[in-house]
C-alpha cells in the first residue's frame, strides 16, 4: 500500500519585524532547504515580530527549522528588542503542524527532538508547549512564556520553571538569543462566511450562535439585559454549537456586505464543512443566508476533501470518485467562488508542494504522448511500467461500474454498497499510479549505479553495492505492482456478480487488464531477481510472483465466467 505522503507546516515567530535584510537572511535559510517550500513571511511594525510559514516532509521541514532558529540567534540581541507582542527569545515560538500523512502525536515528538538538539547544538534553552507539552500546565503557551523575556534570568534559578532542554544558569549567551518554546499543535483554518447583510449587529448575532465561547447570559434572557456574574465575579457564558472555534460578525467595504468571520482552531473536531452548514442553519434562523466561504491564507487538502465527501453523501451520491471531481462538489457546495474565483492549485498546501516539484511524471502526460514515450528507443518506460498502468486501468473499468451502479434508477437504496466499492477502486488506481512512475525509477537507479566509478577498490565495492541495492528496488517495485493488481479481481468480481449488468462486460475488459498486470509485472521480476547475489531473497521474491500469477490466472478465469453468463 502506497502511504499519502507525510507534509507539516512550521511556522516560527521572529523577534525582528523593521530590518528587512535581517528577515531576508533568515527566510534564505529556509530556502535553502531541498524539498521546503516557503509559503508566507508577514512581519509586524509594530510588534516587532515576523511570522514565517513553509511546509515539506518533516526530515526538511525540521532542517529548515533548525537552520533559521541558528540564523535568528546569530542575527537578533533581545537585549535589544522591544515590540508590541508577547515574545522571550530571538526565535520566540516554533510549532510544527500536520498537513498530511502524519498525526498530531507524531508531530509532538518531532518538537521534541527539534527542541532537543536546537539546545543541544545552539545552546538555546527550550520550552515544549501544547501538545508537545511534558506536563498540562505547559500546553498554554503563555505558561511557559510567563513574565517574557525580562523575567527568564529569574526563572532559570527556579526547578519548576527550567526549560524542558538544555537549563542552565543565566549566561550571556542566553541573554541575548533568550528561549524557544517549540510546540505542535492541530491546523488552524481562518475562513469568513458571507452574508446576505449588511448588518454586523446580526453577523455578531449569528458568530455568538455558533463560537465555542458562545454570548453572555443576561438578565431575564433580553438581549438588553445585564450580563450575569457567577459567585466569582465572572461573567457566565452560553456556549455556542461549535467546539473549537473563535468567531465575530464584521462588514467588509472591500465587498459592501457582512461576515461571519471565524478560526476553526481543531479541524479534527469541527472541520469546515460542518461549520459552514451551521452558520447556515443558525443564519436561517434568523432570516439570513449564507451566499459563500472566503478562505483566508492555505488550506490542507483534506479539508476539501471531507467536504466535498460529506456533501455528495447528503446527496446519496457515490464517493468514489476522482479527486478533482470531488474538490469541486466542495467549492461549489461552499460557495468558495462566491466572491472570487477559487483554485485549489494556488489554495491548498499539497498543491503548492507538488507544483514547487518539477520534475516530469509519465502519468502528466497525454494518452498519446504516454504510448509515444514508450515507443521510443530509451528501454524505460517499459514492461514494468505499461504493467502498472495497465493494472490502474482495470480499477478504473471496475470503478466505474460500481459509480454507474451507484445511480443507476431504482437502485437508490444501494447506492453506498456501491460507493463503498467505488472508494475502494480509487485507493486502487491511485497507488498503481504511483507505481507507473516508481517502475520507471527503479530502471533509472540501476543505471546510475551503473554509471558510478569502478577505479578503485573501495569504489567498485561501493558500486556493486549501489547496483545490488538499485536491483533489489526494481524486483520489488513490480512485485508491488502485481500486489495492487491482484486487488482489481475482488472488485470487478463483486462488479461482475452485483453490478449494473449493462456495463458487465466493461467489469470483464477490467479483469483481462488486471491478468495482463500481474503477468507482466511478473516477468519483471523474475528478470531483475536474475541480477541479485542474494539467492534466498532472490528465490523468495520470485515465489511469491508465481503465487501471484497463478492466483491471477484462476480469478480470471472464475470471473471470465460469470460475465460470459451474463453477456
């Protein structure tokens, strides 16, 4: 099973928000840093402070993290600093966020290990906040930022306020770099939803329905009335409907009407298409409607994902779908062109990452380019990757009759069999399409192992070394390749069986695909298992092909038969 690649966000705060060159020289760190890309750098005048976002995969996500903090403490003297914002060191917060593949939890320990050696290596004591945290007290940041800068010679003498890395007395290295809290946190989305209203007083009215915090409880329930206190002098709130989130009402000149503007501060627990339907049902309520979302800076593409899901399941429609089509269900659900035209390639974090990644891909290409390519006299693409194709191919085929079955007339009661088997073929085609590239990759490492010196001794030994490690990658890829084929049977045989019987023969072109899969990936792998020295793994990885053929073989032919019967 191909893993969804694992992509975080960072987004430190310097302490440096006037001297562009200093914010320059930092940000350049980043930048340096292959596979990082930089999203947003936003510094404040007055509070003296530049907040910098990039996202990657997390190994150069965290060098690019320890590079700028190493930067930053270079550059800036907090004993000379002085700004509007909370702050406590020269690179004062530094949290990692998941985007992608990766959980919250990992990302916690990853701060960790980030705080451990930004400590270790730059002698810049660290705190670990929110779910990073090493005790409750420390998830709130401003526990761990008390007193601020001014207060940390103070609070290096006290055990209970040490550092979580690297504490130790008051020096003149920490006085001027200070401390960094490094911490992980859920993904924080600001979006505004518009209003058919000019009125901020029932925008307000509708964000105090909806925020976590909710309103003031007041007097004889008027809206007029006085704000009533429990025995402690606090104000007591009615909580609104939505869980982690902050919101207001505002008016926008820029767009002559009001919003409900609002930050989903854990996804996990309100993601933004249930958020939306709330603010829609609460502005019902009140006579007004919802026109549109407005996303304020980059999303994660899953949020779009989950809507456009849970939109088309409202709708009794299947899921299983290809991506694109299911982003625009979101969008057009949403309203997120409502005021402005919205591309997902210049809004969601994957797609700015994939876009940053230049690098020519066999499955961009046209049809005809695809079978041109191949044709030509380069031995890659080859057989392996016309075998990976051709078993994305037959999901597709099995797909789509599960998709036609979904909504085909008087079957409205099955459409979530359906879906659910259509879902299935996506995760199908879409790992045999990293594998159409994968194969062709694995032919270009054994041909740069090849090419590499053979003057020496120590060099051929690397060499034959590199070669044997390539090799074994390109018997394992196709072997990969004939795993995820041998998936297409299941679904195109519940296709064949439960299907939409006009479209069972398209369920049999997906079945001859999938034996044309397994068995050309198969001849794969017995020729570059031909190339190991490593006999047992070589007679290992070629059993398990010839498993795979002959269970390939039977399912054929089983289900051959039952789209002949129904032919």
């Amino acid at each position: 099973m191909v893993r969804e690649k694992q992509i975080i966000e960072c987004v430190p705060n310097f302490s440096e928000g006037r001297d562009k060159e200093v914010i320059r020289q930092i940000t350049d760190e980043v930048e340096r840093v292959e596979g990082v890309k930089l999203l947003d750098v936003d510094p404040g005048e007055a509070t003296n402070r530049t907040v910098v976002t990039f996202v990657g995969e997390p190994s150069a996500v965290m060098e690019a993290a320890f590079r700028c903090v190493k930067k930053a403490a270079q550059l800036i003297d907090m004993r000379q600093h002085h700004g509007a914002h909370p702050r406590m060191g020269a690179t004062d917060v530094l949290p990692l966020i998941p985007v992608s593949g990766i959980t919250l939890e990992e990302c916690a320990a990853l701060a960790r290990q980030l705080a451990e050696r930004i400590a270790g290596e730059l002698e810049i004591p660290c705190y670990c906040y929110e779910a990073a945290a090493g005790t409750p007290e420390r998830k709130n940041l401003a526990v761990c930022r008390e007193g601020e800068y001014e207060a940390l010679a103070k609070r290096m003498d006290v055990a209970a306020e040490a550092p979580d890395y690297g504490a130790r007395k008051w020096d003149e290295q920490m006085a001027r770099t200070g401390c960094t809290a490094v911490g992980a946190r859920d993904f924080l989305i600001a979006t505004n939803f518009n209003l058919n209203t000019t009125s901020t007083r029932r925008a307000n009215a509708i964000a105090f329905d909806v925020r976590e915090k909710g309103r003031p409880k007041r007097e004889g329930g008027s809206p007029v009335g006085k704000p009533m206190k429990d025995e402690n002098g606090e104000v007591i709130m009615l909580p609104g409907t939505l869980k982690a989130t902050k919101a207001i009402g505002w008016y926008i000149d820029e767009y002559g009407i009001a919003q409900v503007s609002m930050n989903i501060t854990d996804i996990n627990v309100t993601p933004l298409h249930k958020a939306f339907d709330e603010v829609c049902r609460c502005a019902q309520n009140r006579g007004i409607r919802v026109t549109g979302t407005e996303i304020v800076g980059l999303i994660p593409k899953r949020t779009l994902l989950e809507a456009g899901t849970y939109f088309l399941k409202k709708q009794n429609r299947s899921t299983g779908i290809p991506e694109e089509d299911i982003l625009k269900i979101a969008i057009k659900s949403m309203g997120l062109d409502d005021l402005k035209p919205f591309n997902p390639r210049e809004k969601v974090i994957e797609y700015l990452l994939e876009d940053a990644d230049r690098t020519p891909k066999l499955i961009d290409l046209t049809v005809k380019e695809f079978a041109e390519e191949t044709s030509r006299e380069s031995p890659a693409p080859g057989g392996g990757t016309i075998s990976a194709y051709m078993g994305a191919l037959g999901a597709a085929l099995g797909t789509m009759v599960a998709n036609l079955s979904s909504h085909k007339p008087g079957w409205d009661a099955r459409w979530e069999e359906f879906s659910n088997w259509a879902e299935k073929g996506q995760a199908i085609q879409k790992e045999l399409m990293v594998l159409v590239d994968e194969d062709t990759e694995a032919f270009n490492r054994i041909m740069a192992a090849f090419g590499l010196p053979k003057e020496t001794a120590e060099e051929k030994a690397a060499r034959s070394a590199a070669i044997q490690k390539a090799t074994l990658f390109a018997t394992e890829v196709p072997l990969h390749t004939m795993q995820a084929s041998f998936k297409v049977f299941e679904l195109c045989r519940a296709m064949a069986e439960e299907g939409n019987p006009n479209s069972v023969s398209d369920a049999g072109v997906g079945v001859l695909a999938a034996r044309a899969a397994v068995l050309g990936a198969g001849l794969n792998v017995k020729i570059n298992a031909s190339g190991l020295k490593d006999k047992e793994t070589a007679d290992r990885l070629v059993a398990e092909a010839d498993t795979l053929i002959a269970q390939a073989k039977e399912a054929e032919t089983e289900i051959m038969k039952i789209v002949e019967a129904k032919l």
